[in-house]
C-alpha cells in the first residue's frame, strides 16, 4: 500500500515537472531573437507581431517569412491581433472537431470575416492567395468597397468581382499595395512576412482616431447638449473634462438618446461664466477644446428677441422676388427691428440686416409712380 502511494506521488511529482519544463522551454523559444529577419522588408512588423504574442517563430528560431501562408494561419494571426475570441457553430467538412484550428475557424466565422466555401468546406490548409487577405481585412476594418481604386492597378480589370471591391477598399486605406510594375496579382499566394504586413497596417487603420466635431448648445445653469459629429457611442461621464478658470466642474450625469450623435450633459454651472470643455476616448480625436459661455437671464431674452425678428427678416423673399403684396410683412419685420434695444440688434447678422434694408428700399421704389416726360411739338407751319 504505502508503496502504491509513493509510486502515485512520484509520478506526479514527474507530471508537474514536465509541464514547468514543457513552460519554461515555450518561454526559452519566445525569448530568442528570429534569425532569418535581420534586413527583410517586413522585419520591424514582424517583430512587433511576435513581442505582441500575435504571431510565432519556429522552435528553431526562424521566422521563414518567404514562405507562404495557410488560410487557418492568416485566420489564426487576425483572431489575436484583433482580439477576437468569440465562437460560431461551424460545421465544415474538413474542419474536424479535434483538429489544432477548429476553434480559430469557429472565432473567424464569429467575427463575421469569413464564411468557407458554397460547397461547406473551408480549405484551412489550403494557402491563402492576396485577394482572399484583401476580402478578410476589408471585412474586419468595415472598408467600403471600391472598385474604382482598383482599376488604378494594371491588372484591374482582370480582378474577379467577388474581390475586386475589397482590393480597392485596402488598396484606397493604403493597407495593401501592389507590385512596383503597377500590378496587383491577385491569384498570387501571400507570404508569411506581407500577412504580418497587411494585418498590422490593417490593425493600425482600425485603431486610427476618428475626427469628430463636438458643439455645444442649449446651455443653461444645469447643462448642455453636446452634438458629435460623427456620433461616438459609450460616452461617459469621465470622458468629459469642464474646466472653470483652471478649475474642474464636476459632470454629474452625461446621457444619448440619439445612438451617440447628441448627449445631455448635466452639471451646476454659473450665469456669465465661460467654460472649456475637453473631451477624451480611446479611437477617437477631438481636436481643439471647445468653449462656451452660459448665458444670463437676460442675455438669454435678448437672444429670444433677436432670433424672432431674425426669423421675420428671413421670412421675406428675395429682394429681386419683392412686390407690393409683400409690403406689410416688410413693414412688420421693420417695426419689430426698431423695437429691439441695441444690445438686442447686435445680436441679428449683419447679412440679415442688409436683407431688411434692401427689402425696405426695394418697396419704396415700387411705390413710387414711375416720371412720365412729355414734349411739346410745335404746330406745323
């Protein structure tokens, strides 16, 4: 008996030391420098890809990026560049269940970038040509197809529909390129250094800060609403930094109704105060700080006035389009500008104001009657 058990524990003793060695040998392999990049084209990238654990070496520390690429390789790198984890049902008939790519093919089939073939295979160890990267990036970075570009290669009009807007769309966001003869190659086979290539040009460009244009209206002591342009989903209120003469104003709740295109912004603001406000989220670039001043009680009458009297000038026709007819509207909208105090009528453009003025002049003109001449002739002798 105590013998069955010492023989149990050494071989478990022999177990975990062969995972530890089994661990320490991955790391050994991982920490070795790849001996057949040095001077490659594509050396920097690869690199890269290798420290970032998307990609491997081989145990006996090459890289082969000359080599070509199997189709469940390429798939296997943008599933970790580009985080994909999820999995899809698959039910191919060369992807067997406990094969080494199964789940990558499932986790591709998830991320929606690849769907196999119309007769249920997928060709994992088939070698991936340059127009099926084409599509698969095209799809991951959400391209818009774009044929025109496309046609710019010297092979152009002999790419196959079904990839010939995806070639463009990566051609156009300058993730792939062609050869230095002009052409493209469509058919060729992609090697392992341009995969790595492609996958991280196509990585940065989903990772490109977005510009968006942020305003600010309907300020009050209680907020604001913040317009982006394009719209920027999951907004969150330490996404938001006011600033108040160099202090921060506490952003109490930040809400859209409108799928990130407008937010209500609630915090306690003053009366006559400026305010600067600096927006920050991962992907995107928002440019210069926007200002904006909340504006008194009064400021905000003088602005109400202003705007209706804006809207009864802008109400009339062109002053070429004026008649008669229009002559009491002219003269409504003339009272109700004299009627403004001065602060109120520095509020209305001068543009607006020329209109009025040339609306007013133009209705003088027409009611005046037009000079008739009239000759004497001398009788005739």
């Amino acid at each position: 008996m105590n013998s069955t058990i010492k023989k149990n524990k050494f071989i478990s003793i022999l177990g975990i030391l062969a995972i530890l060695f089994t661990l320490n040998l991955g790391s050994a392999f991982a920490a070795e420098p790849l001996t057949d990049i040095s001077g490659h084209w594509a050396k920097e990238q690869i690199q890269s890809f290798v420290d970032s654990g998307y990609v491997q070496g081989y145990p006996n520390g090459t890289f082969k990026p000359d080599n070509d690429i199997t189709r469940a390789e390429f798939m296997t790198i943008a599933n970790k560049a580009f985080g994909f984890t999820e999995k899809a049902e698959i039910n191919y008939t060369d992807v067997n269940a406990g094969s080494w790519y199964a789940d990558t093919v499932a986790i591709a089939k998830a991320a929606g970038y690849i769907n196999g073939y119309p007769n249920g295979t997928m060709k994992p160890d088939a070698p991936i040509t340059r127009e099926e990267a084409a599509v698969i990036v095209a799809k991951i970075d959400a391209l818009t197809s774009n044929e025109t570009a496309a046609n710019t290669f010297t092979d152009g009009a002999d790419l196959a529909a079904w990839s010939k807007g995806s070639i463009g769309a990566c051609a156009d966001a300058k993730i792939f390129t062609g050869y230095p003869n002009g052409s493209f190659q469509a058919a060729n086979l992609i090697e392992r250094g341009e995969s790595v290539v492609a996958l991280s040009k196509a990585l940065a460009y989903k990772n490109a800060p977005v510009a968006v244009t942020a305003t600010v209206t309907n300020i009050t002591t209680g907020g604001f609403q913040l317009n982006l342009t394009p719209a920027v989903d999951g907004l969150t209120q330490s996404a938001v930094t006011l600033t108040h003469v160099d202090n921060n104003v506490t952003v109490s709740a930040i809400t859209t109704t409108t799928t990130g295109a407008a937010y209500t912004v609630t915090a306690d603001l003053e009366e006559g105060q400026t305010y600067k406000l600096n927006l920050a989220k991962d992907g995107y670039n928002f440019g210069t700080d926007v200002t904006f001043t909340v504006l008194t009680a009064q400021q905000i009458a003088d602005q109400a006035a202003a705007d209706a009297v804006t809207a009864k000038i802008s109400a009339l026709p062109n002053t070429a389009d004026l008649t008669l007819e229009n002559k009491d509207a002219v003269n409504e909208a003339k009272t109700a500008f004299d009627a403004l105090t001065d602060p109120q009528k520095a509020l209305i453009s001068a543009e607006t104001q020329t209109k009025l003025n040339d609306a007013i002049a133009k209705i003088g003109t027409l009611q005046t009657p037009a000079t008739t001449e009239t000759t004497e002739t001398g009788s005739q002798q």
